[in-house]
C-alpha cells in the first residue's frame, strides 16, 4: 500500500491533497505539529466543520518509517519550525522517500538538493519564476469571463472556496484557468501569483506581468472562464487590522477585470443593508458584479484582535451558517465548504 505523510496540515489543503493524491497514493496521513490534545481526532476539530472521517496523528516519525512520500505544505509553521521540518525532510530523504515541497520558507542544503535531485519535487513555481516582460509589452484586453474570490477579512477561506469551484467546474467539462495565492494550487495545475505580488516589482510591473501571462495563455487554450483567488480583504478593518487595504483586490482587477466576484465572508448577522452596501462598493469600485457570498464558520475573535492586533478566529457550527444565511435570495448565498452549495453555485455559473 502506497502511503503519504502531510506535514504540517492544516485544512486549508484538505480539497487539495485529496484532489491530488486520487490516483498517486493509497494512504494519506495527516500530521501535525506535537499536540496530545489533537492526537487522534477528526480533522474537522481544526476549524469545526462537519467530521470529515480523517484523524489527525501528531508522531509524525513513526508515521514515515512505513510511508513512501512526504508533503510539505505552507503554513505558519514552515516558519516557525523551519529547522525542524529541514531536519524531517532529510531523514525521510535518507529513508528513500519522494517529497514533495509546497513551501519556499524551507531551504534544503545545495549538497542535499543535488545528492537527492531524484526524490525531490518542488511545487513552489509562480508565474514570474522564469519570465521577463518586455519593455514593448502593451495591456492586452482578456477574452474569458473573469471570476474573482475575495475575502471581506482575511483567512475567510478564499483558497478553498477556488479550489471547490475550479474542481466542480472542471468535471462539468468547462476549461479553466485558476491563479491563485497559494503553492499547493500547483499540485492541481494551477498558477501561483504569490511571489509576484510579494515582489519588490513596481505595481505597473506586476499588473503587467500578470496580464501578459493571462494573454499568452488564451493564444494557446480555448478558456472558458479564469478564476482568480485575491489575497488579503476587500476593505480595511480599522486601522490595526489593515487587510492590506484591499489592495490585491485593486491591482488584479487592473490586470485581468473581474466580471464577477464571490465575497467570501466570515459569520455574522447580515442583513439587507451590509449586502446593498457590497453590491454597489463593488460595482461602483470594479464595475463587476457581486455573483454570491460565502459565509464562513470562521467569526472574528474581537478580544485577541484588540489585544494583538492580529486577526484571530472562533468557529461556529454549520447549521448555525444555514441558519442564518437561508433568508437570503437575491443574491446567492452559501457555504463553500459544504459539497450541495458547491454543486449549486458552480450550476449558476455555467449557466450564466
């Protein structure tokens, strides 16, 4: 039995790993970080989604001494364990696994990068990585319908929602191009703008890198939509919780216009007047259309915001969402995470 190891998980990749993994691997485990508490638990305890019927395993040694492949997926915890997870990557090299690395937080030695070249995959690509844009280079306008998948706070579950959307879509027989934030869209083919927006390029430059990718793209396939994951929030939350001030938002629209938009949205109590207010910011901003909204498990964890100024998250359960979300009809309103809603809003698209 063919058996990979996920390390350090979270859910964020859950669509993703089982995506990819379909045909690949027999086994999948899911590791974390030390956690006595978590051991053996549903992965659904991380974000309180319904049971998902995958445990969390926390000896992440014993689970590699029978596998065959390590992943490295990018998190918080690249960073904060680098050293370690270096540390791992070489004892399962030296074991005879294949890794795969979806992180550029982790740096294996050149020596171990040459003496392993064959066991080692790096899904770290991005657009940019191998691309000049010439000083001829004009904007070129894009053929395809344009859908962006936006986050009114930040960590609302954007990469997930493209990754369900995308899939859906594509079994529906439809060609996409999906870009997005995260490396792990590389497993599924997709294409990573994160260094790009990172750079230290002038906006002009990157605005125009993307476009130029876009449109090279459309010469060779037929598409027939683009999905676009925007990073950071729509709006500011006040002046700590900047969600980088919408500005990915901004500049993506600059480089391949939206012609709609799924706002992806922590819980809340919405009512009538937050979505008239979206709806006109939206078209009056981007002159696009707000397609559907998203509502998150996730609610913002006002007390450690104001302490560290940082965004931090609590989890309410998903009848709760339904609940609260169902008297909703002029615009579609749905939980992303959940496979029906996923069915629904992708029947909408194609149709429209």
């Amino acid at each position: 039995m063919k058996k990979i190891v996920v390390y350090p998980y979270e859910n964020r990749v859950f669509s993703t790993i089982e995506k990819w993994v379909t045909d690949k691997y027999d086994e999948v485990i899911y590791c974390i970080p030390q956690d006595k508490f978590l051991e053996g638990k549903d992965l659904s305890i991380l974000d309180n989604r319904e049971k998902i019927g995958k445990i969390l395993n926390t000896d992440i040694e014993k689970e590699l001494k029978d596998a065959c492949a390590l992943i490295i997926v990018d998190n918080v915890w690249c960073t904060k364990l680098a050293n370690n997870i270096t540390d791992i990557i070489e004892r399962a090299l030296y074991q005879g696994l294949k890794i795969y690395i979806c992180s550029k937080q982790i740096k294996l030695p050149q020596q171990i990068m040459e003496e392993y070249a064959n066991q080692i995959v790096l899904f770290d690509k991005n657009i940019g990585d191998k691309k000049k844009i010439s000083e001829e280079f004009y904007y070129k306008q894009i053929s395809a319908p344009v859908l962006f998948v936006t986050n009114m706070f930040e960590e609302s579950d954007s990469y997930e929602i493209t990754v369900n959307i995308t899939e859906n879509l594509k079994q529906k027989g439809l060609k996409i191009l999906t870009l997005t934030n995260a490396y792990e869209g590389n497993l599924l083919g997709y294409s990573c703008i994160k260094d790009t927006l990172d750079s230290s390029k002038d906006i002009e430059a990157k605005i125009s890198l993307i476009n130029a990718y876009i449109s090279e793209y459309e010469k060779k396939e037929k598409i027939d939509l683009i999905i676009v994951e925007i990073p950071g929030g729509i709006y500011p939350y006040n002046k700590y919780l900047r969600n980088d001030l919408g500005t990915y938002l901004y500049m993506l629209n600059r480089a391949v216009p939206a012609d709609y938009i799924i706002l992806c949205a922590m819980f809340d109590l919405y009512g009538d007047a937050f979505f008239e207010k979206i709806e006109k910011d939206i078209e009056e901003r981007f002159k696009s259309r707000l397609f559907a909204v998203h509502i998150s498990r996730k609610i913002l964890d006002v007390d450690l915001a104001v302490e560290s100024h940082k965004f931090g998250y609590l989890y309410v359960d998903k009848q709760r969402v339904k609940k609260e979300t169902d008297w909703k009809k002029e615009i579609p309103v749905f939980n992303g995470i959940d496979k029906h809603d996923i069915e629904f809003i992708c029947s909408k698209l194609k149709e429209d």
